[in-house]
C-alpha cells in the first residue's frame, strides 16, 4: 500500500502566510480600505499565532470581502498574487520534500486552514493534486457568497476533514503503515499526534518544545 505524506502550507511549505498576504496584497491594489483591512488582518492574525482564533469568524470576515467582487476580477487579481508575491516564495527545499513523496508514490496532499480560493492555484504549483482547505460556498456562476461550508480544517478540524477526504478514497488515517504530516504549528498538534511520522516544519517556539517533548523530529526548509 502506498503511504500517505500530508503538508501544511503557510509557514510549512511557504515562509509566509498566504492568508495574511492575500489581505495585504487587496490592500496594495486599492481594493479594499487598506487601514481597516490591515489592521484586522492583523488582529486575526495574532489570533492565529497564539492559537486563539474563530475560524468561521475569520473565514466569514475574509468570504465577505470576497463576495463583494466577480470571480473574474478575483481570479485576475489572484494571477497577479501568484505572480508578486507566492511565485518568488516557493523555495527549491520545499519543492524538493514534495516531489520526494511523490516519487515515493505517497498519497500526497495539501491540508491547510487558509481557503480554497487562496490555496489551490498554490498547490497546483506544487504539483499537489489534492487539496484540503476551508471551502466557501459559491453561486451557481462561481461567485462566493460570503458563507462557509463545512467544517473549517483548523485545529481538530484538520483531523475531520482528514478523515472524510481519506474515507472518500477508501482509507483510513490509521491504514497507512507511514504517514506523515508536515507542519509549523501548534495548532496542528491534534493531527500530528495521530500519524506515524509527525515533523515539526519550521516550527514556531510552542511546537518546536511540544515536538522536542514528544521526540518528534524537526525540519527546517529555509530560514
């Protein structure tokens, strides 16, 4: 049986967080209100890094914004993130873990908090067909409308979201004789206690202890 190799992205396989730079980078075009948008990117932000945040709360915030706009106008914005900000961001080590799995012929997926939207033209540069992200919902003509579905993969969620991808494929977490799960945060910590091989990917200072506690190896991509 093929093993499964599963990756966080923001700060994981990208040194950045593309949620956080989404919202900067409407900022920068004009298309939202760049002091009121900062300031609450930021906010949910810190959120975030300490392990506070609502996800729907977040998700809705950053869903209505977007249903504010044709997905033409978005995807025309989003070619240009890609291009900005993303493209130079991609790091060779991070391309090389990937591609690695890959050759192995691991089940190889994306699983990330950030949204569908910001994160699949992402994982497609990868190389990563298969994507597990927040979803929104969308109208008939693609536009969102400002709702989330599902149960946002964050924290526990990821472990959920997880286990209904695999179970949509025939598997299940506990099937695999190795499975990894690459990520940078404690917030990940509940899934990465349920494979066999947990790696702390550039890990801030809260999982680097939890990782070097538990015995967990520690990857370091870039700087």
């Amino acid at each position: 049986m093929t093993n499964l190799a599963l990756f966080d992205l923001d700060h994981t396989l990208l040194p950045l967080d593309s949620d956080f730079e989404w919202g900067q980078f409407l900022a920068r075009t004009g298309a939202v209100d760049a002091n009121e948008m900062e300031k609450r990117n930021a906010d949910f932000y810190e959120q975030y890094k300490v392990g506070t945040l609502d996800p729907v709360l977040y998700l809705e915030f950053v869903f209505g914004i977007l249903s504010q706009f044709p997905r033409t106008q978005l995807d025309a914005w989003h070619r240009e993130f890609m291009d900005e900000v993303i493209t130079p961001a991609m790091k060779p080590a991070a391309r090389d873990l990937v591609k690695k799995h890959q050759d192995a012929g691991d089940l190889v997926a994306i699983i990330t908090a950030t949204n569908r939207f910001i994160t699949e033209p992402i994982a497609r540069a990868f190389g990563v067909d298969n994507l597990i992200a927040a979803e929104p919902e969308l109208k008939e003509n693609g536009d969102l409308t400002g709702r989330v579905l599902g149960t946002p993969p964050y924290g526990a969620g990821k472990v959920v979201n997880a286990r209904a991808w695999l179970a949509g494929l025939g598997h299940t977490l506990e099937g695999f004789e190795r499975s990894h799960f690459y990520s940078d945060s404690q917030n990940d910590i509940p899934l990465l206690s349920l494979v066999t091989h947990p790696v702390a990917t550039n890990p801030n200072a809260k999982l680097a202890a939890h990782a070097q506690a538990q015995g967990w190896p520690t990857l370091h991509l870039f700087p």
